[in-house]
C-alpha cells in the first residue's frame, strides 16, 4: 500500500489463487465499519471485466480496491504525496535541466533519467520516456523480472519511490558497514538489512558495539528514526 499497489498488490503479496477470494467479501462488508470499507463508495466500482478485476468478482475487487483507498489512503493521507511522477515526467520533457522535489534532485540528460538521492548516490534509468498517448507512462530500458530479458520497462509514481527507499536503506546499511569496519567488526556477510560478522572466541565485543555503528546517521540523514538489534552466536539463523 505504501508504494501506490492496490488490488494486484494483494493477490500478488498474498500469492493466493483467485477462488480464495471469493468467499469474505461480504463478511468483511458486514464487519467492518463504513470508514473502513468504505460501503458508501462501492458502488460506483461494479467492474465486471475480468482484466479490470485481476479475475476475481466484482464484490472481491470492491472490497480490495476499498480497503486501499478508504483504509490505508485515507488513514495515511500524507503518503500518496510522496508518489510525484511528474516532477519526473517534466524533467524528461526537459533535457539538462535540474528539478528539486524535496531532497531528490531529478535530471535526464543524454537519454538517461537520474534521481539523486540525499547520500549523493543516484538511481539511473537509461533510454527514460514519456510515452505520448498513455497518460503520460514513464518508461526506460531495463531487465525484465520476470523472463530477465532486457526491454523496455513501465513505472509510476509509488514503483519509483520503492526504488528511492530501496536504495536509501541500502546506504544507510553502507553507512553503518563501514562504521563497524572501522570500530574492528570485520563484516563477512550481508542480508537484506543484517551485517554479519566474526569475532574472536572470547572477544569481548559484542553485537551491541555492531548495532551502534549501524544505528548511528550518517549526516545526509540526520533525525531520520535509526535503530538495531542482534545477537552473538556461532552460526547464522534468524533471530
């Protein structure tokens, strides 16, 4: 829901098959509260084309799409703000010229489409494009998820934010690796947003001292909320 998905986000996190979805709707209609499931605006979303509903009824996509736009949307109005493609979309139609959009820095120049990020670092989209007729998609070059065949690539306002708080949580890890490398952690390991690392057997240094480094800000992001935890084992598990 944070990154704009809405009904193809449920099926797709859920990794249900359509049947499954076909015996709650009305219950949770039933159950939940009209602020919620927003039993006053369904009505005017009775799609019955199966693309339009992802296969599932018209009362299972009115319940998902609901739950998306009267539950997590209007409970955190503040998010879809974050979603701004068109500062993107002007910066394409606008070669070599630099857009600002709060602590991003958006250029495309020479066919590439950047987004600098607060740390320094920029995300890159090379042959980037607004495609005329599409209301306006924005597309570029790049591999394929699913057959991993370079093609070209549509995206939108809340996917380019994934890629932006992806990329940002991958610097701050950074930040926090070298940190513990200077502080004697020797980092063997990442995992997602774990750092893995050896000690010596009785060495007194624990994995305190490794979520210090790693919860410390580097200066681009001070009072962002940093924190972490682990443990000291003698082999990798989750926690």
């Amino acid at each position: 829901m944070g990154y704009q998905g809405g009904v193809g986000a449920f099926l797709t996190v859920q990794r249900r098959t359509v049947s499954t979805w076909t015996r709650w709707p009305r219950q949770l209609i039933r159950r939940s509260p009209p602020h919620l499931v927003g039993v006053e605006e369904l009505s005017g979303l009775g799609h019955e084309e199966k693309d339009a509903t992802f296969g599932l009824s018209s009362d299972t996509f009115c319940v998902c799409d609901s739950l998306k736009r009267c539950g997590a949307r209007r409970a955190r109005r503040r998010t879809p703000l974050v979603w701004d493609e068109n500062t993107v979309r002007v910066a394409i139609r606008s070669p070599a010229k630099t857009f600002t959009y709060g602590r991003f820095k958006v250029r495309y120049e020479n066919a590439w489409l950047r987004i600098q990020l607060p740390s320094g670092r920029a995300l890159c989209y090379p042959s980037a494009r607004v495609e005329e007729g599409d209301r306006g998609q924005i597309s570029y070059m790049g591999i394929n998820p699913y057959s991993r065949k370079w093609c070209r690539l549509k995206t939108y306002g809340g996917k380019l934010t994934e890629n932006i708080t992806q990329a940002i949580a991958r610097d701050l890890l950074y930040h926090g690796m070298l940190l513990a490398e200077k502080s004697g952690y020797e980092v063997i390991l990442s995992v997602h947003d774990e750092l893995l690392t050896e000690l010596p057997e009785g060495d007194e240094r624990g994995w305190e001292g490794l979520a210090a480094c790693m919860a410390k800000n580097p200066p681009w992001a001070e009072g962002l909320p940093l924190a972490a935890a682990g443990f000291t084992d003698i082999r990798y598990r989750k926690d």
